[in-house]
C-alpha cells in the first residue's frame, strides 16, 4: 500500500483538532457550541466556535487549516501554543508547515514553509 501524504495529513490534523474540540467541549460553558468542520475532499478543517460568551457574541474559527501541496496551511490560530507545535511534535517537518497568517515576506523569517498564497 502506497503511502498518500494528503490523506495521512487529513488523518493527523483530524485527530489533532478533535483532541482540541474535546476538551473545549468538556469545559461548562452550554452557551458556547465547540466543534469540527472537515471537509476531506477539499482538505479543509475548521474548530469552529458559536455562541455566546461573557455577554459576546462568539461566531468563527478558532483554527483553520487546509492541506495544499501536500503542506499543513494554517490559515487562521487562535490556540495558545498553536497548532504548529502540535504538528511538529507529531513528526511534521518545518518545510511541511506553511504559516498562512503571515504575508509571503513574513514567512522567510519564521523558519517553517515559505510558499505564495493563492491570488
């Protein structure tokens, strides 16, 4: 069996984003819904968050990634540690990680992936 890298990278930010959405979920706040959207076709993956929290309202993503050239895109991190460490204590090298939040000329200087954004 051949190994696919975007399926394996689905696989991996799946179980790491779940861990994420579990543990938020455990936490008592029932007016704050906590939860996953994967789209595996596309290879776009969302910890959503929707509610209401200290009197805000609370509508969008708390991280979202989505698999490109066989690279983890980190579009948006709104995580402490980031989802970038947990990539690379999961064996993800550097060149495989893109920081997507960050303009191209940015990148150069965060020592992950450096790649252009769509247009």
């Amino acid at each position: 069996m051949q190994w696919n890298k975007s399926i394996e990278y689905s696989k991996l930010i799946k179980k790491i984003l779940e861990s994420h959405v579990e543990l938020c979920q455990r936490q008592a706040n029932s007016a704050l819904e906590t939860f996953l959207v994967a789209d595996d076709v596309n290879h776009h993956y969302l910890w959503m968050n929707l509610g209401w929290q200290k009197g805000d309202r609370v509508n969008g993503p708390t991280v979202y990634v989505l698999i490109r050239e066989e690279k983890f895109w980190i579009e948006e991190n709104w995580t402490e540690e980031g989802i970038a460490t947990d990539l690379l204590r999961a064996g993800v090298p550097k060149t495989d990680i893109v920081l997507a939040f960050h303009e191209p000329k940015i990148r150069e200087l965060t020592g992950f992936a450096v790649a252009n954004s769509l247009p």
